[in-house]
C-alpha cells in the first residue's frame, strides 16, 4: 500500500510548507511506473511516479537528470520536488505540469539545440542511470567509440545474450561492433548534454505552447543521438527537425549514423519487452553492415 502520509511529509519538507493532499488521481500513459496527480487542499498539485522500493535508484537517476537539464535552462523540465520510499513503495514527487493540445514545434528544435550546446571534454556522466528500467552505464571517457561499443552496444548485446538472444544476433552485433570506426571516419562528435531518451512521449507543450521534455536518460554523447531517437515511434513535427537544423546544422553522415544509434534504443526495447524487436535488431545491423564499402 502507498503510504500517501509519508509522501505529504516529503513534499512538506521539501517545499517548506504544510501542503496537505485533498486527492490522488491514477493518470494513465506509462508502462514502467503507476503515475498518480497529487491535489493539494490549497489546489497545488504534483505529479507522483510509483514503483517498487528496489527501484529507488531509477528514480534518484531521474532526479538528477532533470537538474542537470534545468540547471542549463535551455529548455522546461518539470522540478524534480522529492523521492524516496515508503510502504514497500519507491516514489518520486515532480513539479505538474498542465499540458495542451499542441504547441512551439520550431521553439523545440531550437530548445533542443541550445541544450546540446552545453558541453564538457568526455563522454558520460556523474553517475550511471537508467534507459527505461534498464540500467545505462555512464563512466567517463574521452572516446566515442569506445563509449559507444562498451557502455552502449555492448552492455545491450549482453543483456540480450542474458535474455536468450544468442545466435545471429550476437554474431552481427559483434562484426558491427568491429567496423565501428568506419561510421565516424571524417565526423569528431562533441560530448554534449543530451536528454537521452528522447522519443516522441518524452515531449509536450504547456498551455501556451512553451515545449518541455521530460523521463530523461541524461549523459553527454553525440547530439545525433537525440536527434536519431526523435524519428522512432511517430516522429516529431518538420517544424521540429528544420528548427534544430537551422540553429545547428547536422554532419551528411547523420542518415547513416542515425540508424546506428536508434540501435541501442531497439536492443533496449528487445531485453525490456521481447517480442519482435530482436528481429528488428538484427534487421538493422544487416543493412549497416551491407552499407559499409
């Protein structure tokens, strides 16, 4: 059982002042945590994500992601307010925000690449986290592609090797994992802050059309990385796309590259959920493998 008392606690000590909760509403559209809207008697409300008490640190990660991202202020993310556990529970308690029907598709782009715009000298970042429930190892390193074949492939091919996913998986993945290099020759990425997980439910527009991004995977990577992700599952508006281009334009070799980071997001997809994503991933390596001359 929630203990919503422990929670009002949290957010009390958190804010700093005796907000008592009136209500607690279900709210739909995830498919990891119970997410709940918190009513306060004075008509505050948060927004609450639930999940087992074992799964705190996905939520310590988020937290920290979302400061990261707001600390640069280029672009809305909710607060994060308070975590922690209670009842055999872990919860998280963010700042609600009210969202409209549509909004700033061009302001997004924009965002988005004023975001990327802060960057450091290495890849990575202060601590590993989470891409959905699984975890993302994030440790400091100042090469890419090594970045890229140990701490994002690789640890995904091995979760799927885990997960029953051997074979002709495991064999394109490793000869995929070899020939690396060749999708970088000519294009140096700079180690900027991404959101990490940036599919097409992971933005929204407030009200007055301001956008915001939110559950993210936070490290510092190629920028391509978000970009590739915004095209899975739907898209974003062309407003969107031509926007971030025009604010910084992208290497000719993100056609390519992009497929090879919506990769990782595949191989998630086929250790979180199973179904015919493995298939999909193999399907993937093939044509990258067939492109290489």
């Amino acid at each position: 059982m929630t203990d919503w008392h422990d929670i009002q606690s949290s957010i009390r000590d958190a804010v700093h002042n005796g907000f008592e909760i009136a209500d607690a509403a279900p709210v739909g559209g995830g498919c990891i945590n119970k997410a709940y809207r918190l009513q306060g008697k004075d008509g505050t409300r948060y927004f609450v994500k639930l999940n087992d008490a074992r799964q705190l640190p996905m939520f310590e990660a988020e937290a920290q992601g979302l400061q990261a991202i707001a600390q640069t202020g280029a672009i809305r993310v909710p607060q994060p307010i308070a975590h922690g556990t209670s009842g055999g529970k872990s919860y998280l308690v963010l700042e609600y925000l009210e969202f409209g029907a549509r909004g700033n598709a061009r302001l997004l782009g924009e965002q988005l690449a004023a975001l990327h715009r802060n960057t450091t000298d290495k890849f990575g970042f202060t601590h590993d986290n989470f891409i959905g429930s699984t975890p993302q190892p994030n440790r400091w390193a100042h090469d890419w592609i090594g970045f890229l074949r140990e701490k994002r492939f690789g640890f995904q091919l091995q979760l799927a090797k885990q997960n029953g996913y051997g074979g002709r998986l495991q064999d394109l993945g490793a000869a995929l994992l070899e020939k690396l290099p060749v999708f970088f020759d000519g294009y140096a990425p700079q180690p900027s802050l991404l959101h990490g997980d940036l599919w097409g439910g992971n933005h929204a527009f407030l009200a007055d059309g301001t956008p915001a991004i939110f559950d993210p995977a936070a490290y510092y990577g190629d920028r391509e990385t978000d970009l590739a992700m915004t095209e899975l599952f739907g898209g974003y508006a062309g407003d969107f796309y031509s926007a971030y281009r025009a604010a910084w334009p992208l290497d000719d070799g993100y056609a390519t590259r992009s497929e090879l980071y919506n990769l990782y997001h595949i191989l998630n997809h086929a250790n979180l959920f199973g179904g015919g994503y493995a298939r999909q991933a193999e399907g993937i390596m093939q044509r990258l493998l067939a492109g290489i001359h």
